[in-house]
C-alpha cells in the first residue's frame, strides 16, 4: 500500500485517562504500516499514544470508534468475582478490536494497553457510511473478517492441545513465517504463557527443553523451528 500524508483534524480528549491522541499532520504520522489496515478509512483516522494500563475503552461505555492495533498490544479483558483479571484476547499489530461490538449498545470488556502502544481509531459513523457507500470498502471488510475467524479458530485449536510443547509448536507453524516458521514473540515471556493458556513456569522450561533438544532456535524476541527440527512431530 502507497504511503501518503494527510491532514486530518480531530478534537482532543479532555477529561478522560486514555492516552493523549494525534492528528495526523503533514509533519506527523503517515499512513499505516499495516497492509490490513483499509486505506478508505485512513482520512478518518486519529492516534492514541498509550503507555502501560491505559484504557482504549471501558466495559459499560457505548461504541463511538473502530479501533486498530498499529503498534504494542492491547488486552481485551473482564474482571470475575473475585477481582481476578481474565484475558479474552491479546490484539497485535495489524488488529482491529472489539469490532463485535459496534452494533452493540455498549462494550463488554475492557481494551487495556499492556505495552506502550499506538492505536488507530475512527469514528463508528465514518466506518458505516463506507460500509453502505463503497463496495470494495465493504468487501475488503468482510475479506478481513474471514481472516480474523480463521485465526480465533486456530487458537481455539491451540488451546485444545494438551501438552505446552504441541502449543508452542502450533503457535509457530499457524502464524510463524518462512520455511523455519519464524515468529517474533511481542511482550514479554509471561505475556506469551499467557496467550498460550500455561503458567509462566511451564513455558520457561518447554522452551528451554525444545532449545536444548534442537527443535526450537531462539534468537532475542524471534522464536523459530530450528533447521534439524521436525516440525511433523506435532499431529
């Protein structure tokens, strides 16, 4: 996708904890470097700059807004009984969130940033009118919906595998790259055990087992099937 720069003038949030947001001006931020991010949408766009435990929404608010993950990650989140935290979803780059839920009249979950990030956001109107009013807006959508559905259903999968060592090993073959199946792992450690379904226990010593035994290379963030490995052994 073509990059260009546009100008767009958003009023700026007052009274709210969410991150402070951006206009996007000739000498700021550009288009998105996300080739799943639809360009009909880029002249409604604003930034949200959010630094660790910042609100994109609240559960209980109504939708105004479309949100995309343009860099970090955001949790998608309720909270039980207790008070205990339960992760519905952790979005990356190149994510829309909580789409689900524009056509309700309010938001389940809270979306929280776990890292400093960068969200794009655009106003529930301006996303419904391209949805009526151009058809290749509307298509592309339904194209980027279909590819969402296929990866929810890949880590239902994944977490259906007993052992932490056939979730590790799936995780790199449904969304590593290249013939090594390499994947850089955003976050931290714990935040990957998380995605997983295991204890952050468990995945250190998975993956220090599957290292020591050539089936896995790591190399800082990137995580990928070593040459030697067999990457068949997963049924």
């Amino acid at each position: 996708m073509k990059r260009k720069n546009i100008v767009i003038v958003t009023p700026a949030l007052a009274g709210t904890d969410r991150g402070s947001e951006k206009p996007h001006g000739l000498d700021g931020m550009t288009a998105s470097r996300h080739p799943s991010f639809p360009s009909a949408l880029l002249p409604c766009v604003s930034r949200l700059d959010l630094q660790p435990a910042q609100p994109v929404f609240r559960a209980g608010t109504p939708p105004r807004y479309i949100h995309f993950v343009e860099e970090g990650a955001v949790r998608l989140v309720r909270h039980g009984r207790q008070g205990e935290e339960v992760v519905l979803h952790d979005a990356r780059p190149g994510e829309f969130l909580a789409e689900a839920s524009l056509d309700s009249a309010r938001y389940h979950c809270d979306a929280v940033a776990s890292q400093p990030s960068v969200v794009l956001r655009a106003a529930k109107a301006d996303f419904q009118r391209l949805l009526v009013d151009d058809a290749d807006f509307a298509h592309l959508w339904m194209a980027l919906l279909a590819a969402q559905l296929r990866t929810a259903r890949a880590r239902i999968e994944r977490l259906s595998l007993r052992s932490a060592e056939e979730r590790i090993r799936h995780l790199l073959l449904s969304e590593g790259r290249g013939a090594q199946c390499e994947l850089e792992i955003m976050g931290s450690l714990k935040d990957l055990a998380r995605r997983l379904g295991l204890t952050h226990e468990s995945l250190y010593r998975t993956l220090a087992r599957m290292q020591k035994d050539g089936v896995i290379d790591r190399d800082g963030s990137w995580l990928r099937l070593a040459k030697d490995g067999d990457s068949r052994r997963m049924t």
